[in-house]
C-alpha cells in the first residue's frame, strides 16, 4: 500500500529520481545552479541515489528549468529520455519482477516507498489497464511537469520489457492542455487526454505476461526490502503508515472502480473481519457511512472540475445507480446541485 505523511513533515522522493537532470539541462542551455536554487535545492543533493528530495521542490526544478531554458515541455523530455535502472531501488523492484504484469502491480504497490504522499495503483477497466499516478499532497500545486515526466518513467519501463516501439492506448494528465501539445502526441505515440481525474497510462493486455528480461526473484527480494528498510530507516523518508481513517478512504476510492462499497465489501479489501473494523473505527469516534459521504462528495468535487465529465457519468464513477441519487447527496453536502456548484466555479475550471 503506498504511504503518505500524516505529519507536517514535507513530502520526499529518492534523489534517484533526479538522476542526469543536471547534464540534460545543461545540453538544453539550462542553468542548474539557478535553476536549483531557484526551486530551492542544491546539486549536491543530486549526487546520492539514496538520499531524499523535498517533493515539492523537485517539482519546482522543472517549472524553474521550463522558465530558464524557454522549454515548456520540458519535463515531457526529460522523462522519456529516463533510463528505468537508474530510477534506483524503485525502477529495480519493477525491472527485476518476474512478469510485466508482476512488474507493474509491484511499481504501484512499493512507488510509495519512494516518493510520500503519493497514489499510484494499477487497475483493470473493462477490456483496458490502467497505471495511475497522482501526487495528494494539496501543498504542492506546480505539479505538470512532474505528471509529464513519472508517466514518460512508467513508459520506459513497459518499453524496457515490450520494446522501444510500446506505446498505451493513450495518456491522461489532471493539468490542463498546454501549448505545444502535439509533442505529447509525438513522445508517447498515443492519444493525449487532459483534465483528467488523474494521470495515467492506459493500455491493453497484450504483453502483460511477457517476462521481464532481467527478471531475478531472489535480488527482487533484496532490493524490495533495501527499499522498505531505507524508507523506515530515514527520517526524511519514513513517512508513517496512513491512519485507519486514511486506509480506509483509500479503499473507499478504490471501491468506487467497481461499485462494491458496502462496509463489509471494504472490511474485506482491509483482510480485517467486519466487526474488528467496526470497532477500530468507533475507538477513532468514526463511522464508516460518515467517511463513505466524505469519500464520495471529495470526488464529486474533483470530477465537477473537470468540464468535459457529463453529471450523470460522475454520478455512476461514484458508485450510484441513479443520477438523481447523486444531485439529491450533492445538494446535502454542497447546498447545492452539481449543476449549480459547476456553473458558480465556471471561472476557476477555465484553463
């Protein structure tokens, strides 16, 4: 289960991460003291793997390094070019699993180790897969480049197992379309999907039982557990395990996906029997109906700032049969319809 801060500690990713920026902003007439400097970091901190990144400052280095090199997509760039085994410990869980398949719902389930304050799941949707990515830390807003960059990493490595030649179905981004936007077509040879509800690759089955080509169970093991031991180990790093009630609204997110959200249906998903969750809940003074609405109107909010997504289409993503149903929730928590809520906010969901 990825893991995110419940502290005010800053969030963090491996300076792994950052391996080569240095040399690739400079070949593109970067400054990378100024630019680091400017997003609040230092070369030296790039130098070791292992050590820790303020998340939002490495996010801040490619909107710095966009201003400073005139490049605009920049972190699209910077991202394709990204050899997965220099991702370190996280891109080595991945190359190193047995299956692409195994390869990707290892990256997802250990991608928290790397970075905190992050959700990354890999999903099937009908005939489709998903590999999704979102940072949920709300104190980090310049997030594209970020966004345009892990999605060309995850790319990589499904390249590094099916060929330089792999390319998803297509890719969505939460940003709004930028300029120049027909790049993002030409890197990853695919449809381009923006104001998403998240970032992610979407892609077929074809190839997700193929061997990973250095696929070796025993140094898998090694690293998996050099990952998790340096994540608890590091205090910039060792973000504790999400709270119960965050647990729980994972799940609850989850859920969502297929429609199964009753109490006992989460229970299962937590490998904990109903009542011992009941219970666990009730010493916190919660009540899972109260996170369920909390979950759902939260959601809401996210879709309703998409434009492009019909009321009714949110009212079936959240998992309720009528849209109706939904106007009549949405109206309790907001005061409001949907309708009503989006035409108010009209100004803030313009790109």
């Amino acid at each position: 289960m990825p893991r995110s801060s419940g502290t005010g500690e800053n969030a963090s990713v491996l300076a792994a991460a950052a391996w080569g920026v240095e040399r690739f902003m400079q070949d593109r007439g970067g400054d990378i003291d100024r630019i680091a400097g400017r997003a609040g970091l230092s070369i030296r901190q790039f130098s070791l793997p292992t050590d820790a990144l303020d998340l939002g400052a490495y996010c801040r280095l490619f909107h710095e390094a966009a201003a400073d090199t005139q490049n605009g997509n920049i972190g699209l760039w910077f991202g394709q070019q990204f050899d997965p085994r220099k991702l370190g410990l996280i891109g080595y869980v991945a190359l190193l699993s047995p299956t692409v398949s195994d390869a990707l719902h290892n990256l997802a389930s250990h991608f928290g180790y790397h970075q905190a304050r992050t959700e990354t799941r890999f999903v099937q949707q009908g005939d489709l897969f998903r590999l999704d990515y979102a940072i949920r830390d709300p104190a980090i807003l310049t997030r594209r480049h970020d966004a345009e960059l892990t999605m060309g990493m995850f790319c990589n490595i499904l390249r590094h197992a099916l060929g330089p030649d792999w390319a998803p179905e297509e890719v969505h981004f939460e940003h709004s379309q930028p300029e120049q936007a027909e790049e993002h077509r030409q890197a990853f040879q695919a449809n381009i999907r923006f104001q998403c509800p998240t970032n992610s690759l979407v892609f077929r089955r074809t190839g997700l039982d193929r061997p990973m080509p250095d696929a070796d169970p025993v140094m898998l093991d090694v690293i998996r557990s050099s990952l998790i031991s340096l994540a608890r180990s590091r205090p910039e790093l060792a973000a504790p395990h999400l709270s119960l009630k965050e647990q729980v609204v994972q799940h609850i997110r989850a859920a969502l996906e297929d429609g199964h959200i009753e109490f006992p249906d989460i229970a299962a998903r937590m490998n904990l029997p109903p009542w011992t969750l009941q219970r666990r809940l009730a010493q916190l003074t919660l009540s899972y109906s109260a996170l369920l609405e909390e979950t759902r109107y939260a959601e809401a909010l996210r879709y309703l700032a998409i434009p492009t997504h019909d009321i009714s289409e949110i009212a079936r993503t959240l998992a309720y049969t009528e849209t109706s149903a939904f106007s009549r929730a949405f109206r309790k928590w907001s005061g409001m319809s949907p309708r009503a809520w989006r035409q108010q906010n009209i100004r803030d969901l313009t790109p």
